[in-house]
C-alpha cells in the first residue's frame, strides 16, 4: 500500500455565537483545514488542522507545513508511521497541529484499511463513553448564568467557566452561575493565564465557597514557578493547558508536580503518537489527564477514540464544543444527554457531508 498524494482544503466555521470571546480574545469563525491522504488501494484518511492566533499558530502557518509535508508523503507506505514522522521533522519540526492531522489522517487510513475502529490501533477500549464538559464564553455575569442554564437543559452536567483577569467580576460570574444551576452540575474555571500567582490564588480562596474542581492555566504558560505556587496554595485541582502544549512541557509539569491536571489536546501536542506518551508520562507521575479539542467533528471524535482507549482519563472532557460551530465538513457525531460515545468505525468513523454515516 502506497501513499497517492495529500488534499488539503481550507474550513471556516462560524460560531453561532459570534460575540464568543474568552481571555485571549476572540474570534466569530473557527478556521482550520481539512486533510486528505490518499492510497493507491483507493483508501483514503481524513485528519483536522486547527489554527490558533492566540496560541501563535496563525492558518498561513499551518498550510505551508502542510504544503511542505504533502511533498514527502508520496509513496510512503502508510503503516511506516515512525519513518514518515522522522522524514516530516527534518524539512520541517514545531508545526504540531500541521502533524497532528498528518498523524490522524494516517491512523484513519490505517484503521479503514483494516477494517477497525480507531480505538483498536490504540490498545482496544476501556471506555466507550465520557461526559462531555462544556465551555461558558466571557459575558456579564448574569448572561453566562443564563446560558450555564440552556446546557443543563441539554444534560450537560460539567461546565467550564471562562474567566477575565478581573477577581470581582469573575466571582461574580461564578457566584451567579452556581446560584442558577444548583450543587449538582460540577463547575471547573479557566483563567487563560489572566491572573498574576497571587491574585488566582486569593480569588480561588475566595471563590471556595462555589465548589470550583479544577482552575485551568491561572498565569502565564512560561511562569511555572507561579502555576507551582498556586498549586501548593489552593484547595482545588490547578491545571495546565497553555503550559502543555508539547512533550517536553509535559515532562517538566509532571516531574515537577507543578500541577494536579493536564488538559491535553490531540490537536495541539502534534497527534495521537505523541497524546500517548504524554499520557504514559501523566500516568507515571500521577498527574491527572483529559482532553479537549476545538473545531470540526473530525478532531473531536479523533480525540474520543484516544479517550476510549487511555486508561489514566477520569474526569469530564471538552469534546462537544463542535456543538456551537457551523458548516462543520464532517458528520456522524453527536453528544447525547452530555455524553459522547466512540463511534464504531472503521477507522474516526464520521463521514464527509455527502457520504451516508454506516
């Protein structure tokens, strides 16, 4: 089996809501690229490259790695994953989310061609289902209550809450949002690295009382000595996600133990190969582990298949934010009552609009 040539086609989904906004910003579309690879045996594997300006990957980035990649890939054969890895990091190394869809398209492919789901390349399933947590964009207090309220409605039963830079206003967020959904929907935070050390740590004391179970990348990605600082102060689980966005990172958060949690994302860290061992090493070092993903179904339910088969993920996972997006390429996945299932292949199992979903 021989590796034709790679496709790859631009995606714009616009947001329902287009004033969505958190930290770092905000933007009304999400944009990415589709990725095609195709065999000579008429196989053909789909992967997602997101683009994030705030995390300084910008899409004129990612295409030309992807561009440079498609190159090397003809007449490769698809199972020689580790070679076709190697040749991509000498003409081009640092493009983790251009790898990452590489690295997907050729698990799909894989997996297709064997007749498999996904999972079953990955050790086979400990779990075929997760609860999906969904993410509050920056609004006035009152407003993201309402909305914490329409996801309940839905069975979501863990949210989490973007928070500003700004202690008052963001307590007042929490306060108002627990009020509205009760004590049994469980509530995460998300700084997005807006807080110096000791005001996360004084405004987490403070928000306490609202039964807050994780604070994600409270400071900046490159202060690790102040996300150890708030991890030693707080009584709640402090995660990183901006601090993790490669294996070496990883390493040094775990065996640091500078942090209770990684929020790892297949998208970010450059694909499923490198997900795994960055599970292995949280496993190692105790650290807890989940995942999310931003845009297309086709990442999302990629990252579930890794779900399905990592032992060490034990809390709710951000894989339902394709929910708020338009004109997604892909179909086939759904959340149901605030839980998302593994589909069953073969391969990502969801379907380009315009093939049936089987």
């Amino acid at each position: 089996m021989k590796i034709t040539e790679m496709e790859i086609t631009p995606v714009v989904m616009p947001k329902e809501d287009k004033e969505w906004r958190f930290a770092l910003g905000g933007e009304s579309t999400a944009r990415g690229f589709l990725v095609k690879i195709f065999s000579d045996e008429g196989v053909i594997g789909l992967g997602y490259a997101g683009a994030a300006a705030h995390h300084g990957v910008s899409t004129g980035a990612v295409q030309a790695a992807l561009e440079i990649y498609a190159k090397l890939l003809k007449d490769e054969d698809p199972f020689d994953t580790e070679k076709i890895f190697l040749r991509l990091n000498r003409a081009l190394r640092g493009n983790n989310e251009a790898q990452s869809a590489i690295d997907m398209a050729l698990h799909d492919l894989q997996a297709k061609k064997l007749g498999l789901p996904l999972y079953a390349l990955l050790g086979g399933a400990v779990r075929t289902e997760i609860p999906v947590m969904r993410i509050l964009a920056l609004k006035e207090p009152v407003p993201m209550a309402e909305n914490a309220l329409k996801l309940t409605a839905q069975g979501y039963s863990y949210i989490k809450i973007k928070f500003g830079g700004e202690a008052e206003k963001d307590l007042a967020r929490i306060r108002e949002i627990r009020k509205a959904v009760g004590d049994g929907v469980h509530l995460i935070v998300d700084m997005n690295q807006s807080y110096t050390p000791k005001a996360a740590i004084d405004t987490l004391k403070r928000a306490g009382q609202y039964r807050i179970d994780i604070c994600e990348q409270p400071v900046r990605e490159d202060d690790l000595e102040g996300l150890a600082a708030v991890t030693r102060a707080v009584d709640c689980l402090v995660e990183a996600h901006e601090s993790a966005l490669n294996l070496e990172t990883v390493f040094a958060l775990v065996k640091g133990r500078i942090v209770d949690s990684i929020n790892l994302k297949v998208g970010q860290i450059g694909g499923l190969r490198r997900a795994r061992i960055a599970a292995a090493i949280c496993k190692l070092g105790n650290v807890s582990l989940r995942t999310g993903a931003t845009g297309s179904r086709l990442i999302a339910a990629t990252s579930m298949h890794f779900v399905a088969a990592t032992e060490n993920i034990a809390y709710a996972c951000e894989l339902g934010e394709f929910s708020r997006l338009l004109d997604d390429p892909v179909h086939g996945l759904e959340v149901e009552q605030g839980m998302l299932r593994v589909p069953p292949g073969p391969g990502i199992g969801v379907f380009l609009h315009g093939e049936p979903a089987s």
